[in-house]
C-alpha cells in the first residue's frame, strides 16, 4: 500500500467504510520499509501515513497504528539489517525496536485520527515463541516506548491472545504477564472446525478466555470467500459479531476493508486466498459480510451498547489448571483435549440458554449456583475441597469422569474419590473400561429436575482407547439417580450440607468433543436444563428447541435487552418461556412483540424484555 499509495482510492475505501458506520481501522507501519535502516525513518512513508491519517479525519474514522509489522498474509518480512537476532532478547534490537516506535508515536501522537496502538501484528508468527520471561519483558519495554514518546492513547500487543491460557500452547505470551502492561486484550480468531455450532461459538469462547480484568476487543477475525460463499460469510460474521458482545467484548474489527488483485505478488502469489477477504469487492461494491456490520453498529447505537453489561448468570464452566499450568510431569497433548471439552461444554450450555462464565480453578470463583466440571481428568488437590465446600453452601457441582486422552498416569486424579462422592470405585490399575456401545443410555431411575422417572438420555460415544471409557462404581453413601443399559450407576448424587455433588460415570461432553457434527447434542442440552433446576439456577429467558439460545444484556438504567440465536440452517418458528407478566417490545418502535418469533436460517433477534 505505502509503496503504491494512492489518497484518491484509500479515500474512497475509508469513505465506505464509514458510511456502513464502521468507527475504526487497524494500519500497519510495514518495518522493512518504514525503518530501511537501524536509526532511521523512511521520511517519505512517514509523510504517505501522514496524509492517511490525514484522509481518515477527512471522513471521520479512527485507526489504530501497528509498529512491528514483519508477518502479513503468509509470509514473514524482515528488515534487511536485523540478521538472525532475537526479536525479544537481543539488547541492540530492542533499542532499536523502542527507537523506531517512541519515533513514530512521537509523531503522530496528536493526530486526531489515532485512536490507540498496536506494537504488532501477530508477533508470534513473526518472532517465534520464546520463553514467558522474554515475552514478558518484550511487551514491557515497546509499551514503555509508546510511552515514553507522550501518548496515553489505548495500546496493546496485537499478538493474537495466542498464549498458553487460550490456547493452551506455550508460546511466551501469557495474558496473565502481559495484562498489567497493555489497556486491552486483542483475540485473532480464524477457528477450523467440524461442527456448526463450535464454529459460531469458538470466538465467543475464546473471549470468554481472555477475561483478565481488561476490555476484550475481538481485534481480528473475518473468512475469505475464496473459503465460503459470501452470504455464508454473512451468517458467519452475524454469529460471530453477536455471541462474541454476549461473551464480554466490547469491539470489533473485521480483516479486511477490501479485496484486491495481487496474483503476481508475494505472498498473494502463493496465498491466493488472501486477496479475497475484503469488506468490498475489488471494484468498492460492498460484500454481504459489511452490510452485517453495519447492523450490528446500528444495534449498538440502539440499545447505547456502552452503558450495557452482561447479564449476571448463575453457571460456570470450571477450566482445570492442567490447561494453563505446565506443572512438571505433565503431558501437554492433554491441553488440546481440555480446550475441546470445554468448547463442546459452552456450547452444550449456551444451547440450554445457562449463560456460562468460564472460571479458572486457580482464580478466586465467584457467588454461582451451578458449578460444571465437564469431562475432567484432574484439578489440583486443593480444588477437590474447595468443590466440597462449594456444594457445602448450597451450590451444585456437577462432574463427569474422564481418564484423560493420553496413557499418561491415565486415570481420575481425584483424591479421596470414594468419600467424596459416596460411592466404591472398581478401577483397575494401567487398564480403563471401555465402553463397547455407540451409544450409553441413561434410565433415570427417579425424577431429576424436570426430568420424570423413567426419562431416557441417549448419548452417541467418541473418543479414542483412552478416553472413551466409564467409571464402575458401586453406591455407598451416594443416590442412584440414572443408571445405562447395562445396570450401571451412571448418574449419582451425594447430598452435601446445603447442596449436592453430581457424578456422572462417564465422559459425555468428551464424547460429542470427539465427533464431527456432533451439535446440537440434545441429551446433554436436556440433562443441563435439569441440571439447573436442581441448582436453582433456571435462567429467566429460556427456549426449548435445542438449537436456539438466548442471552441478555442489562443497561445501567436497568433496561433489559434480549437476544435470540438460531444455530438452525432452516427458518424456524420459535416461543420464548419468559417471567410472567414480561413483555417483549421492539427496539427500533417500542410496539409490543406478540409470540411466536420467527427466525431465518441462523438469524439473530434482539427485542427489549420489559416487565
């Protein structure tokens, strides 16, 4: 772009954007052209970002500048000076790194155009991992540069959110380090999946990971339509853009503004599927995708986003610290796992409209209901009393048994597994029992929440030869609630203090993580429901098809905004269960809303819930 900068067509393309009421961009300072040489500035691309900033007051739109851009579309780009030295170690080009940023910030500080800084673009791709020290101490000194050249505008790393706690992987970058440096949290998500409803939800889960105390900006995301037909590029964006704002983040900027013709260059050359991720068309016309922004900001405005906050919920998601904590001895393939579980997990209690919150186990918890321990191999020991003296309370926790992935020390470690649960297990040492079925059937042998006696759940199996495996147990202290086709204890209750400790003998939610297309999966959707009314945590709002949920969102003058989400591929029909006397009124007129709603294939209706 800055080698062929063109005012009249970058006009132009800003102009669009802004007048589908998007507010901001990200743009890049490419290094190996802005910075030719250590202790230099190209005067002549500084003066061509001047002017774009210049363009993007002219239309009324912010950007957000991005210092060390050595990673774009496929191919990574090195001044030609930095040799083999550590982006993150090496003292030299650290100074020089802080120069050609506390340069940059130190010019363009003022414009009225520069809304915050990013210090990269993806610098994991670009940089490599390195150890938490490094990277660590890498955001410390670039922010300290931005810094030290007089900006407070808002800045960040622009690293993905790629660390170990959302990803599980150890790549240096770990949120808890960096969130005392930067001003917000920036996820790049581009998710591959086998299964719709994990591709709507991956983003939303993944901001659900990112809550460290600073506002979550989805700072990327977006599909080419080399890879998708542009109106399923529309469905994936309106997914996105609405369970991510009823996870907790609080902006969005797509990649990117438009499409364009590159072939003969790299690395459009070799990706060819780069070119196409616009907002527009080659030629400025709008693709389906912008046009889903543009009503969503509509939206925003409508319910005046900024004074709205998340409903309170009383369900978690309890996320073990074998995820993120490489303790000694541990096998990381189990990481891959966890995170899998629990995406099936949100999206299983998403679907039953609990408005989950993932909580750590190592975190403070906060005041819940209903605790869910999806398919758990391991928490530390002292989380098993802590779950104790949570039910001990009056809350309920719910725990399915998993022997973990992997033949490493295969098997529950959960201490004092008897006593704690009421039950004599039957393991046998190195071996687990497997299950034979494809299918495990739970009887419910009495009434369980809304569940009567008799009520049967199918659940199709998955897994590999570790994990698709049951917990033979025998009753002692525990209730019998369910048992499988075979008279085995499946699902168990052990009364504690106020509340309950829930066993379930095998690893339901794992299985549906291993299988394609496994959403929605039905029969846990309708054990999560009784789950909550067991807990007394029934949400307020709920639906009872298994492929529609809904969410809210609450604005400080206590005004209540409803969401309605179709995972459905077919137009659907649908009656909400909402608090007697409750209404539901448009926001665009007021007029009330008379029941049913329609919806079409994977649509989003947002109405006001008054009472």
């Amino acid at each position: 772009m800055w080698r062929r900068f063109d005012p009249d067509t970058v006009r132009e393309e800003l102009r669009i954007l802004a007048r589908h009421g998007l507010t901001v961009t990200r743009s890049f300072f490419f290094w190996p052209d802005f910075m030719p040489e250590p202790d230099h500035l190209d005067e002549e691309y500084v003066t061509r970002f001047a002017r774009f900033l210049d363009l993007c007051s002219e239309v009324g739109i912010g950007t957000i500048p991005t210092f060390i851009v050595g990673h774009m579309s496929g191919e990574n780009w090195d001044p030609v000076w930095r040799g083999n030295l550590d982006l993150y170690r090496d003292g030299w080009l650290l100074a020089q790194q802080a120069f050609y940023i506390r340069e940059l910030v130190g010019r363009f500080k003022d414009h009225p155009a520069v809304v915050g800084w990013l210090i990269s673009n993806e610098v994991p791709i670009y940089g490599g991992s390195t150890e938490p020290r490094y990277g660590k101490s890498w955001a410390e000194l670039t922010v300290q540069a931005v810094r030290a050249a007089g900006s407070r505008h808002p800045v960040s790393l622009g690293d993905g959110a790629w660390g170990i706690e959302v990803t599980g992987n150890e790549n240096g970058f770990r949120l808890r380090d960096i969130v005392p440096t930067v001003d917000f949290i920036g996820p790049h998500v581009y998710p591959m999946s086998d299964d719709p409803v994990r591709q709507h939800l991956t983003a939303a889960a993944v901001c659900e990971l990112c809550h460290f105390g600073k506002p979550v900006i989805l700072e990327e995301f977006g599909c080419t339509t080399d890879f998708v037909s542009e109106d399923n590029a529309a469905i994936y964006y309106r997914q996105v853009l609405h369970s991510t704002l009823l996870a907790g983040a609080v902006g969005w900027i797509a990649w990117n503004n438009t499409d364009f013709n590159l072939p003969s260059q790299d690395p459009y050359r070799h990706h060819p599927f780069e070119q196409h991720f616009g907002l527009t068309r080659v030629d400025g016309t709008p693709k389906a995708p912008l046009y889903e922004l543009q009503r969503f900001r509509t939206l925003l405005e409508r319910i005046d986003f900024a004074r709205c906050d998340r409903a309170p919920t009383d369900t978690g998601l309890l996320l073990p610290s074998y995820f993120d904590t490489p303790y000694p001895f541990t096998n990381p393939d189990e990481r891959p796992v966890i995170r899998q579980i629990l995406l099936q997990a949100y999206c299983t209690a998403r679907l039953s409209d609990l408005a989950p919150i993932v909580i750590r186990e190592l975190d403070p918890w906060p005041n819940l209901r209903l605790l869910l321990c999806p398919s758990t191999k391991a928490l530390t020991a002292p989380s098993w009393d802590r779950l104790e003296a949570f039910a001990a309370e009056g809350g309920t926790v719910y725990i399915s048994y998993f022997a973990g992935a992997t033949a490493t020390q295969r098997g529950p470690w959960w201490p004092q597994l008897d006593k704690r649960f009421g039950v004599r297990h039957r393991l046998r040492y190195g071996l687990v029992e497997p299950i034979a079925d494809e299918e495990v059937v739970w009887t419910f042998e009495q009434s369980f929440g809304e569940l009567s006696e008799g009520t049967r759940l199918r659940f199709r199996v998955g897994g590999n030869q570790h994990g698709r495996a049951w917990l033979p147990v025998e009753p002692t202290d525990a209730i019998v609630i369910a048992r499988d086709q075979r008279g085995r204890p499946a699902l168990l209750v052990r009364p504690v203090g106020k509340g309950r400790l829930i066993l379930a003998t095998t690893p339901i939610e794992y299985f549906a993580a291993s299988r394609a297309w496994a959403n929605p999966d039905e029969a846990t959707i309708t054990f999560y429901r009784a789950l909550a009314h067991i807990a007394g945590a029934i949400p307020p709002v709920s639906i009872p098809e298994a492929d529609i949920w809904c969410d809210r969102l609450v604005r400080d003058d206590g005004s209540e905004f409803l969401w309605v989400i179709s995972e459905r591929e077919s137009p659907a029909v649908v009656k909400l269960e909402v608090p007697p006397g409750s209404s539901l009124r448009s926001i665009e007129t007021g007029a009330t809303i008379h029941q049913p709603i329609q919806l079409p294939p994977y649509g989003v209706t947002v109405v006001q819930l008054t009472t």
